[in-house]
C-alpha cells in the first residue's frame, strides 16, 4: 500500500516539484521540507520519531515545521509554551483529524457524536461512586486470575513467562472484566487484541501490506464479535458501564452497527496502557535492585500497620500513601510514556510562546506536541534523563516532588503521560490505582525474578511513539511462583 503511493506519487515527481515551491515567510517557525518531493521526512518521522524529532530540535530549536507525507506539521517542544495550544479551541481543532484516525484503525464512524458530550459521559464513569466500584472490581478480577492461573501447578513450582506478557495478560484480562462485564471470554479477547494492536501503527499509517491487511480485517471483525453484548445470557448488569455505552451512542444517534464496532475503540482506549505500563514498572525494578528494595521496604511498612493481613491490598493502598511506589511509577512513566498531541490549523494563527516571541501558523497546515522529548527527555529539566532514578519525583522530606525547573524557571508541565488539556486521560486515577494494586499484588504474592540476573530491559520498539505508553522490542524472561506465606518479602 505505501511503496504504491510512493511510487504513485514519485511518477509526479516533476509535477510535484514545480508546485512544492514553498518557502519560509518572515515571522514562520523554521521550514525543514527534507529532500523527498512530497514524502519530506515521512521514512525517518514513521521509523522513529523520537529519534527523528530529536535531531530537529538540536537543528532548529524548539519549534519548527516539517513536511510529511505533503502534510506541513508544526512540531513545539517547549513546556511552557505549551497551553498556547492546549487551550485554543477556535484556531485549532483536533475532532477531524481523530475522526480519520478512528475511521482508518477501528473502521468506525461516529460523526454525529459530539466531543464535549462524550467527554462527560466518560468523566461521569471514572470518578465517585463509580470509580471506587471499578476500584475494587479490578482488584478482585486481579487476585482471582493471579490465582487461576496457577492451578494445576504445585505450588512451589517456578513457572517461565516473559515479563511483559505475564503483565499486559493479567492487567488486561483483568481491566475487561472490570469495563465489560464479561465472564468467560477474556483471554480468547485478549490474544486477538494483542493481533490486532500489533497492526494498530500501521492501519494508522496505512502502511499495511496486502497480507496484514486481511489479517487486520479479520482480526478486527472478530473482535467486534466478541465484545458485542450477549443479550441472552443476561450477565451484565443494567447500570453497567457498557450498557451506559450503548444508551449514549443511541441518544446521539449512532447506528446499531457503529454502536457495536464502537466498543473496540473502547477496548483499546482503557485496555492498551496499564499492562506495558505495569511491564515497565517491574522491569525497571528488576533491573535496579536498590529500587526493589525501597520498594519492597515501602510495602512491608504497610503490611505490618496491618499485620492481620485481613484487609484486601485495595484498603491498604488507600488508606497509606506511599510516595516510593508513586515516584517508581512517575519515573516510569516519564520514560515509556510517548503521547503525540496533534491539531489541525482551521484558520492562519500566530502562536505566542512563552519567550514572547510569534510565530504565524498556516491554515491547513498541522501542529505537534510531542512531550516526550520536552519535558520528559528534557536534560534541562531532568539531569541525566535516559536514566532511571526511582526517587526522581520524591523530595527530600519523602513527599512527592512537583517543583521542577527549566532554565532556572518553573515549568507547569514536568511530564505529560496522561496528555493535557480536553484530551487527558479519563482514567487516569483508576489507572494509577490499577497498575499499583498489581504491582502490590505480584510483590507480595510472588516470588519474581530475572531467568538470568545479569539480563537487560529490551529496547522500545520505535514504531510505537506517538501511540501512548511504549512497548519493549523483545521481552524480560522472568520465572515466578506463589509465595507460601506472604510475610517473607
Ligand atoms: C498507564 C496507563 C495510561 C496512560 C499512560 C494513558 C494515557 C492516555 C492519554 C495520553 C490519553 C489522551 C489520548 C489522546 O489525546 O490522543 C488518554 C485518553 C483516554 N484514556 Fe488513558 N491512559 C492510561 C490508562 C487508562 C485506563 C486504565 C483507562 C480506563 C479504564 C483510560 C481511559 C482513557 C479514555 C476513556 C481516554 C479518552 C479520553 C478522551 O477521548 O477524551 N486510560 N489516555
Ligand atoms: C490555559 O488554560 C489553563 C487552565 O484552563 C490556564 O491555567 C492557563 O492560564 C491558560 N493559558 C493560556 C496561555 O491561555
Ligand atoms: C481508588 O483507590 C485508590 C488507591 O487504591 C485511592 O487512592 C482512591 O481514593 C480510590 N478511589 C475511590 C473513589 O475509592
Ligand atoms: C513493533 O511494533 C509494531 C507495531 O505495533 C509491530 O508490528 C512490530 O511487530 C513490533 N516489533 C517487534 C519486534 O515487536
Ligand atoms: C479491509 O477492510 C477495508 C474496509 O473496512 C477494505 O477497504 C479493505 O479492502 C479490506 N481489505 C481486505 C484485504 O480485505
Ligand atoms: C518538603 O520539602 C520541600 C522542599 O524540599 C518543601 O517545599 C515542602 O514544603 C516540604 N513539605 C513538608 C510537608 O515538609
């Protein structure tokens, strides 16, 4: 499908070059169009765009334009500068662009739906009541599954799994019982789901070749198959988030087929994140032992305040802080976590940037903030920044450290895992809530540890940034058993 176009659209190579004939105005961010007609940096943005950005900004700064794949994206990667963006709803606008990406990757249409209108829907759904229903609903669903899926194992038996499977399987079999109600088919669910996410970038970028593509089609079709409601078996309850779903879609008028291909865009937004998440949180523990072990020595705290051990870890966790656990998961985050937040110019604009200086921004043309490398990679803000220090984001007086400094000047943003503005996560404090309670879960019920003690956290694989939390190319062997008594930590 790409080489097509590419080959396609290299046929009007001279066309493209008589017209391509645009050059930087006076008061424009910096114009980088790259040397390929039309295409522009496209290979080198799609292949690593970390990497890529990267290089851009040693080159330009900390704004300028690209062309890719005859798009002209604005790329801004300074902090303080980004609200300038997040906030503007009339230059901007980010509903038609998301539209196209969920039409592309999900093979859904949903335009009579109205953002601000969803948005409230799904804020209804992770706070209050609510949220502390799916608190210890994802709790359960946790401990019963690390359970059941050590049966027919003796118990002192060490199994093999690579990390990341061990944590993506658990947290997301786990998190669709919890979203959907559902009791019987969750790991047929997930082992189609990890198919289909594994083409998610390239249906994005419509890249696919001829093969994956029937693949995806098939993937996706089954997966409609599996999430759509059993009415018969009346298992979900009436007040259930899915059922929520449902009324909503039909009050806006979505279409019973819409309505049914609707709940994998659902499957994918609350179920994508918290087990690579979770992979990373315990890979970087595995892999820094003085972090374990303050780690460790955090939980033990916990459990002597408690030592009838009577009380699921949920309470625990809630009624304790535990600044160690929440600075690991900061840290983590801070690395793995690679959102791109995308709008699209609806009318010439200028950008006021922090520094007082004004850009003009072009109609038609797109802007980029990719956060990742700016705050997060940021060597101005965080010292050494490849690295991982678990105690980055706690204070001296252990209380978690908000205060960061570019420049020797505050900066609002830090580190943006959750995304800003309208678009940050809904489900951000249940998410935090249900990557720790696993986390809790595997340190106090398992013993858990590296095949081989001298092993290394695998690299990113580079084709996901851009795509929320990061997920490793290859993965950490791990062996673990059920611990017999859960006091030994
Ligand atoms: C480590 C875990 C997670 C991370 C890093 C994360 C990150 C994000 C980010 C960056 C966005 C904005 C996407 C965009 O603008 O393109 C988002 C949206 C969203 N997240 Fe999360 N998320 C996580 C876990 C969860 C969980 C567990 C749930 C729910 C069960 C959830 C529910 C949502 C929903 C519903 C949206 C869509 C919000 C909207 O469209 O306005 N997230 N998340
Ligand atoms: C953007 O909005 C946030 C919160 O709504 C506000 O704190 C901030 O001052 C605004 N910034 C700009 C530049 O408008
Ligand atoms: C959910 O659990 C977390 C910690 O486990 C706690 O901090 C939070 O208050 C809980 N939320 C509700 C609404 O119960
Ligand atoms: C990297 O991610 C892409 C997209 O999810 C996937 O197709 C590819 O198989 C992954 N590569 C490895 C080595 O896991
Ligand atoms: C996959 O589905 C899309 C539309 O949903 C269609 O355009 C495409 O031809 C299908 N591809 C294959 C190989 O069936
Ligand atoms: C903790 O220390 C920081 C600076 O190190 C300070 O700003 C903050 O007020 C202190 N908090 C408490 C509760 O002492």
């Amino acid at each position: 499908m790409f080489w097509t176009i590419f080959l396609l659209f290299n046929g009007l190579f001279i066309v493209v070059l008589f017209y391509s004939t645009r050059t930087r105005k006076k008061n424009e961010p910096p114009l980088d169009k790259g040397f390929i007609p039309w295409l522009g940096h496209a290979l080198e943005f799609l292949k690593d765009s970390a990497k890529f950005l990267a290089r851009m900004k040693e080159k330009h700064g900390d704004i300028f334009t690209v062309r890719v794949a005859g798009h002209y994206v604005t790329v801004l990667l300074d902090p303080n500068s980004f609200d300038a963006v997040l906030n503007d709803t009339v230059f901007l606008d980010f509903t038609n662009s998301r539209n196209q990406l969920i039409q592309k990757i999900f093979s859904l249409q949903l335009p009579s739906v109205k953002p601000a209108a969803e948005r409230k829907w799904m804020e209804r759904h992770f706070q209050g009541l609510s949220l502390s229903k799916l608190n210890s609903s994802i709790n359960t669903h946790l401990q019963n599954l690390l359970l059941s899926d050590q049966k027919g194992c003796s118990p002192s038996e060490w199994r093999q799994d690579g990390l990341f499977s061990l944590c993506y399987s658990l947290l997301f079999r786990a998190g669709y019982l919890t979203m959907f109600e559902r009791r019987d088919n969750a790991a047929a669910v997930y082992k189609e789901f990890r198919q289909f996410d594994n083409l998610l970038t390239k249906l994005a970028r419509s890249s696919l070749k001829r093969g994956e593509s029937e693949t995806a089609n098939s993937s996706r079709e089954r997966l409609w198959e599996l999430l759509s409601p059993n009415l018969l078996s009346g298992t979900s309850e009436s007040n259930s988030w899915q059922q929520s779903y449902h009324h909503f879609l039909q009050e806006e008028g979505v279409d019973a087929e819409m309505q049914k291909r609707a709940l994998l865009l659902q499957l994918w937004t609350t179920q994508c994140n918290a087990g690579p998440a979770a992979f990373w949180l315990l890979g970087f523990l595995l892999t820094h032992p003085e972090a374990m072990e303050a780690v460790k020595s955090e939980i033990r705290g916990l459990t002597l305040l408690d030592t009838s051990l009577q009380h699921p870890p949920i309470n625990l966790l809630e009624a304790h802080s535990t600044p160690v656990l929440d600075s690991v998961l900061s840290e983590t985050l801070r690395l793995t976590a690679a959102v791109m937040i995308r709008r699209e110019v609806v009318q010439d604009k200028i950008l006021c940037m922090a520094n007082g200086k004004e850009y003009h921004l072009r109609r038609g043309d797109r802007v980029c903030l990719f956060p990742f490398l700016s705050p997060q990679m940021d060597p101005q803000i965080h010292q050494e920044p490849q690295l991982f220090k678990y105690d980055r984001f706690l204070d001296d007086n252990m209380t978690v450290k908000e205060k960061f400094y570019k420049d020797g000047k505050r900066i609002k943003y830090h580190t943006m895992p959750w995304g800003g503005g309208r678009n940050t996560c809904v489900g951000k404090e249940f998410a935090v809530t249900a990557i720790k309670q696993f986390v809790f879960l595997l340190l106090t019920q398992l013993d858990l540890e590296m095949c081989d003690p001298e092993a290394k956290l695998p690299p990113v694989n580079t084709s996901r940034y851009g795509f929320g939390m990061l997920q490793p190319d290859g993965d950490l062997q791990v062996r673990y058993r059920l611990r017999r008594t859960q006091h030994e930590m």
